[in-house]
C-alpha cells in the first residue's frame, strides 16, 4: 500500500490506519515523512462531559462550510479482557450526511495517558491523507492524562459544573494544558460558579495565549458558533507568533517516542513475561534478570550498581 | 496484535436497545473490540461506520420483524463497496424460516434468543476471514 494510493478514498485510509495499529512501522514512518502539519484539536475531559456531542456539533458547522474533517475517538481498553466499547460514534451520527467528514474509533491498548501508543500514527496518515483539520477526543479522562498535549496544536478541555471547589482547579494536570475551556452542561448546576472558580487560572502562558472560558449546551447547539471563533483565534494565534512549527516538530519527535516506549513494554513485559516468571520459578536470582532485561533495552545497569555501592550509608551489596 | 473488530448497530424503527448493549458489553469481556452505532442506523449508516473502522463482523440487532428488508440491504451494500471478507451477524426475533431465507441470502448467523455469549464469540472465532 502506498501512500498516494491511501489518500484517495475512505476504504484505504480505514486499512492504512489498521495497519499503523497492527504495527505497521512501514507506513507509519511514511506518513510522518509527509505530514504536512494541519491543525489537531485536542478534546479532552471527564468521561460523559460532553466531549463527542461538542466535537459532532463543532465539526457539523464546520463540515458544512466544505472543510475535510477527520475525528478520531479514543475509548479504554478493558484490562481484563482486552476488549474494549467503542462508543464515540453514536453521538455522532448526524455527521454522517457529508463526505468530506472520516470518523474512527481506536482503543488505548492498556495504554495511561489518555491514548493508545499508535495514536500519534493514526493522526500522521490523517494529516498526509489530505484532511484540514483534526479532532482528536482521548479517552474520559481524570486529573492526570495530558499526553494529548504532545500531538494537538489546540486543546479544548472539556468540564461540567458542580464537580469539586476552587482547590481541584489550582491543582497541576489538565486544567494546565487547556487552551480553551468549555463548561458544558451549562443548563445543568452551577455553571457560573464554575467559570468563576476557573478565573483563577486563567493567566497568561508563557507563549503570550490567554487561555478562553466559556460555556455550552451541546445538545441544544448553544455555544458552539463561540467555541468555534475561540478554535480560530487559537489556530491563528499560533501561526502570527511562529508556535505551531514547534507543536508539529513536537509532534513528530512524540511519535517517534512511542516506538521507543512500545518496544520497551513489549520487551519488559509481552515478549518476555512467561519466560522471566518461569525463570523466577526455576530458583533464578531475580537481580539476574532485571541485569538481562535492563542490558536488552541497551541500558549498562551494572554503572547503576557502581553508583549505588559508592552512595554513603546505604550500605550492603545493593541491589 | 490488533483485536478482532465487531460492529454492532440496530437498523430502522427499532428502538429496544437493552440487548445489543448487554451484547457489547460482553463481546467486549470476550476480548473483542466493539464499536457500537446505537438505534435508527440507516444501511448506508451501517456500511459507512463498517468501512471507517475496518470491522471483520457486523452484528445486526432487529427485533421489529422487518429482518428481511434491513439484511437484504445492507447485503446489497456490502457487495457494491466490497466488504466481501467481513462478516454479517444478526441477532432478534427471527423465525425458523427467515432465518433460513437470511442463511441462504448470505447472512453468516442468526443468533436467537437464549444463546450464549460463548457460542457467538467462538462463531466469530472460528469464522472471521481476515488473518490477524
């Protein structure tokens, strides 16, 4: 599968980014050869704020001005089964009037952080596939998860009124990343409250944006022409003070920092596990192992060991 | 590895959508990954969704009696854009003799009330065509 070959309909681009997930580095790093750097717009929140009814009602507008939209939704993977429902499209169902908008659903493959390692992949092929602009929604998420932060040119978090005080907004984590923040659900509680509380921290950044409040009722559409302004005076504020070069750069080295992490964890744990756990069972020192496993990974543990010995008053032998 | 991929919608009218749920739910605990499209799913809907998310099966949950017209359709769709190694599943109210009809048709299963969630994953299993 080539890459032009790819970009001309909906059938391949779909087979392109199973073949990313399944591992692909192939088409993986020709995609990010021809990334062009369109705009990505980071969604994130708690789970069942609103975040696919506001990016469906956002993209609806804005596919219907002719802009070639891509969405990917992201949803956890059980860590039991290693299944997952995937459940993003079924609020978006009206936008499957247009052509010019492509919808897919991918799991975090166990994976922290608010998306899977081949995410950045998938945005890749969209980004060469030729679309305009990007959603991509992580997965609901808690206080933690901004490694959305790396892939996305804008980041729209998305809250609901009446969850915590003023102490859970001072807090490090999400509400530091965001570039706009929606409070949806304004219909429902104390929405001005919230805003309010947000005021707090809504300082500038250290790249001279503002961060943007406001409020919305996806369902009932209201907020959403607001949402999209604050969308666009985000993207162009990027572009005048020559900030969205070095979020696409971040992006491509971010890429290319997952393959690095996915090869560990399949060293550390998927290729291996059985056997170091058999090897554990047989009577094998277990500091043995972990020299084997850190020298695979290409790390000389045995400085580690030299450095730990010299440390005064640990004492003993280490580790 | 990439996980076997199972699209679940119900078309037309029917809006009891209890059982496709409880289905996702438990296809998910079989391993499966499950992108459920929820009620009042059109047949183009359905072909869409399933083409956009590369699904090996598509699972169709009809419980209104218009089984016939809603498989034959999305058949037709599936033959026109080429989905010939996924697979067509249904689940519902589905008399002995339709289901035959459906069989012969090109629908892989119909799965009635009553079945376990075993026997529809191992049929999935054992019958999905493309090689993970």
């Amino acid at each position: 599968m080539n890459i032009d070959e790819i970009m001309s309909d909906r059938k391949k681009i779909a087979k392109a980014i199973s073949e990313v997930e399944n591992g692909n580095t192939l088409i993986a790093t020709e995609a990010l050869r021809r990334i062009r750097g369109i705009d990505v717009i980071g969604v994130t929140g708690v789970p069942g704020s609103g975040k696919s009814t506001l990016i469906s009602k956002i993209a609806y507008k804005m596919a219907k001005e002719g802009k070639k939209i891509a969405i990917i939704g992201i949803d956890p993977t059980s860590p039991f089964s290693g299944g997952a429902v995937l459940g993003d499209r079924i609020r978006m169902k009206e936008l499957n009037r247009f052509d010019n908008v492509f919808i897919r659903s991918i799991s975090t493959g166990g994976k922290l952080g608010g998306m899977s390692y081949h995410t950045p992949d998938v945005i890749n092929i969209l980004d060469a596939a030729g679309f305009d602009l990007i959603f991509l929604e992580t997965v609901g998420t808690g206080q933690d998860e901004v490694d959305v932060m790396n892939i996305a040119t804008t980041i729209m978090v998305v809250l609901v009124p009446t969850l915590g005080d003023e102490v859970q907004v001072i807090k490090a984590g999400q509400l530091e990343i965001g570039d706009i923040f929606v409070v949806n659900k304004a219909d429902q509680g104390a929405a001005d409250e919230k805003i309010k509380e947000m005021t707090l921290i809504l300082k500038e950044r250290k790249d001279g944006w503002i961060p943007k409040i406001m409020k919305s009722v996806a369902v009932t559409n209201q907020g959403i022409d607001e949402i999209i302004r604050a969308l666009d005076e985000h993207k162009n504020f990027i572009i005048e003070k020559g900030i969205k070069n070095k979020k696409i750069m971040e992006r491509m080295l971010y890429t290319i920092k997952q393959y690095a992490l996915e090869r560990i964890e399949n060293i550390m744990y998927n290729e291996n596990i059985e056997k170091y756990i058999n090897q554990i069972k047989d009577g094998k020192d277990i500091s043995r192992i972990i020299d084997e496993i850190m020298l695979e990974m290409g790390v000389n543990y045995g400085k580690g060991r030299e450095i730990y010995r010299k440390v005064e008053g640990m004492g003993g032998e280490g580790p | 590895m990439r996980k076997i991929r199972i699209l679940i919608a119900k078309p037309g009218l029917d809006g009891h959508d209890r059982g496709a749920k409880v289905l996702a739910r438990s296809l998910m605990d079989e391993g499966f990954e499950v992108i459920y499209t929820g009620i009042h799913q059109t047949a183009e809907d359905i072909i869409r969704s399933a083409i956009e998310e590369d699904v090996d099966v598509i699972g169709l949950s009809i419980l209104s009696g218009a089984h016939m017209y809603h498989f034959r359709r999305v058949l037709e769709l599936m033959k026109e854009n080429g989905l010939d190694d996924v697979l067509l599943i249904g689940g519902g109210i589905v008399p002995e003799d339709d289901k035959k009809k459906l069989i012969e048709m090109g629908v892989n299963a119909i799965f009635n009330p009553g079945t376990s969630i075993k026997e529809i994953s191992e049929f999935i299993k054992n019958n999905v065509r493309r090689i993970k």
